[in-house]
C-alpha cells in the first residue's frame, strides 16, 4: 500500500513540477513578446519629402565675442513647400486649373521680403513619354515626311517659375545638372533616329523602295529638340515665368502655376529648389495626382478595355442618331 502512495505522490509532484515550468515559460515568453515589438503599422506618407543636397562650406570665426553669431549663422536654411490642392479630377467639364505652390524657409536670415537674399524656383512636371518629331521637304513637287527624330523620357508638361531670370540664379552647370530651364528640359534621343531621303518622286511613292538609316547629326538633332519645346510652348503645355515667385515675408513665398485643359493626364512631381548667391542649398518635392472621374473616367476605361465592345457601340449609336434625325427632318418635310 505504502508503495502505491508513494508512487501517487511522486507522479503528483511531477505533474505540478511540469505545470510550474510551463507556467513560468508562458510568463517568460509573455514578458519577452511585451518588450520586444511587433509588426509596426504602415504609417500614412508624409505630404513631400525634402531631397539632401550637398551642404556648404563655411568657414569658422576666431572671434570669441561672435561665437554665438557663428553658431546662429551656421544652422543650414532649407524649404519645405506644399501645394494648393493634391488631387485634380478630370471630368468632361474640365477646362484646366492653377496650382498655388507655397511654401516656407527654415533658419531664414533675410529681414524682409525686399531682401532677395534667396531665390526660389519651382518646376511643375508631367508623366515623361516619348515623342517623334518630322521634317517635311518637297520632294518631286510633292511635301513627304523626309527626316524624323524620337526622342523619349519627355515630360509631357512642363511649367517652371522662378524669382528672377535662371541664368541670374545659377550657373550653366547647375541648371544642366537639375535639369532646369527649355534648354535642359531631359529629352533622351532614341537610339537610332529614322532619316529618309528619297532619291526621286517614284522612289518616294514606292514603299517597297529602301530606305537608309543612319544617326542624325548633332546640330540637326538640336534643331528637332528645339521644333518639340517650340509646339509645347505653342500648345500652353511647357510654360516659363520669370519673377511668378512671390515671397510674403522673410521666409514664406507663392507661385500660381496654370493646368491648361490639353494637359496629359497623370502624376506630376513639382520641385522647390532654394539658391543663395548661385548656390542651391535645399530642394523639396511634392507629388501631384491628376485622374479622370465619372462619366469622363467611364468612357475612358471602356474605350481601352474593351475596345471592340467600344466602336460596335459608337457605330450603332450613330446610326440611331441617323435614324432619328431622318424620322424627325421626313415628318417635318410633310
């Protein structure tokens, strides 16, 4: 009997010896996942994010009386800017918009708005795509395509507005390296550009006829940049103000920047770059997002999802519109 007791016992003190180190691991384990953090949620992107540019140089004063004048003066300034309104609807009543851009300058050390110690310039840029440019010659009394050029990554729109002239802000390689102004705009030429040069009429009217390829020389392919900004300009799509950048005090400023009704639509990446004495010294990028909605964004969708369903559609609602101007102008005729 005293065996079988003490075997009760011992398999009792077991059992509560296991039910001990299992509570003691969940506590361990329950204090470990406490201190130790999980899965973060995603947080909401902030409106516009501030792009690091290389900081100045500045040299230190010896002085101790102007120590903290030093200290004071060496706080780097930078912009952050935002933009009148982020979403852009599209609708079929659509005939453009102006964007206000404004913004602020940290550690500003002009008094007034009068100072011009900074200057300010703002780019506005549409989705990049590629575009083909011809050249029309008379070839045999008849006008033929002869020369064309592709170009791709262009922006489709492109709005710049500054505090002065670029040319007084920055220098050539400034702005060729940021890309800022119509002779910089980023337009990559394709590979091989097509150049046709028919001999005569006949071969012109032949296609069958061949037709070399060769590169375009450097001075043609200027000329063909230059025909592309000149229609951007001519369409309202590439835009160029000077002095549009107005500040309000020492450290706010405003730019109006206008959305014509042809402009593509998409995203567009606005950038506020911040000089001094030729010198940019912050620069601050904020997205824009243009979409079509209701009934402009519905027959958009259809027309390039279901093409075919499009056109049956179109040809069968204008032969009702036939029909039915023929039934109204044959019961007046009567």
């Amino acid at each position: 009997m005293r065996p079988f007791i003490n075997m009760l016992i011992l398999k009792r003190c077991l059992t509560l010896g296991f039910m001990a180190c299992a509570v003691a691991s969940l506590s361990a384990t329950t204090s470990d996942a406490q201190q130790r953090p999980g899965k973060r949620t995603p947080v909401e992107a902030p409106r516009g994010r501030a792009v690091p540019v290389a900081p100045l140089s500045s040299s230190a004063s010896s002085s101790t009386a102007k120590a903290e004048d030093a200290k004071s003066s060496a706080l780097p300034e930078s912009v952050e800017a935002d933009v009148s309104t982020r979403n852009v609807a599209v609708t079929s009543s659509f005939t453009g918009t102006e964007i206000v851009v404004f913004g602020s300058i940290h550690n500003s050390r002009q008094t007034s708005a009068e100072s011009g110690v900074y200057d300010v310039v703002v780019v506005v840029e549409g989705i990049p795509g590629k575009v083909t440019a011809r050249k029309k010659d008379r070839v045999g009394g008849i006008w033929l395509n002869t020369r064309s050029a592709t170009f791709e990554e262009v922006p489709s729109y492109y709005a710049i507005a500054s505090t002065r002239p670029l040319d007084e802000i920055a220098s050539e390689a400034t702005l060729i390296g940021y890309e800022l102004g119509f002779d910089h705009v980023r337009m990559t030429p394709a590979a091989l550009s097509n150049v046709t040069k028919p001999a005569t009429a006949k071969d012109a009217k032949d296609k069958a006829a061949p037709q070399p390829e060769q590169r375009l020389p450097a001075a043609e392919l200027r000329d063909f940049r230059n025909s592309v900004i000149r229609l951007k300009k001519k369409d309202g799509l590439y835009v160029q103000e000077d002095y549009s950048v107005a500040f309000i005090g020492k450290s706010l400023f405003r730019a109006a920047v206008a959305l014509p009704a042809n402009v593509p639509v998409g995203p567009f990446e606005t950038r506020v770059y911040l000089f001094r004495q030729e010198r940019l010294l912050s620069q601050y990028n904020v997205r824009i997002k243009m979409e079509r909605e209701g009934l402009e964004r519905l027959t958009h969708s259809f027309a390039h999802e279901k093409p075919l369903a499009y056109g049956l559609l179109t040809v069968l609602l204008a032969m009702l519109a036939g029909l039915a101007a023929s039934t109204i102008f044959s019961k007046s005729s009567h």
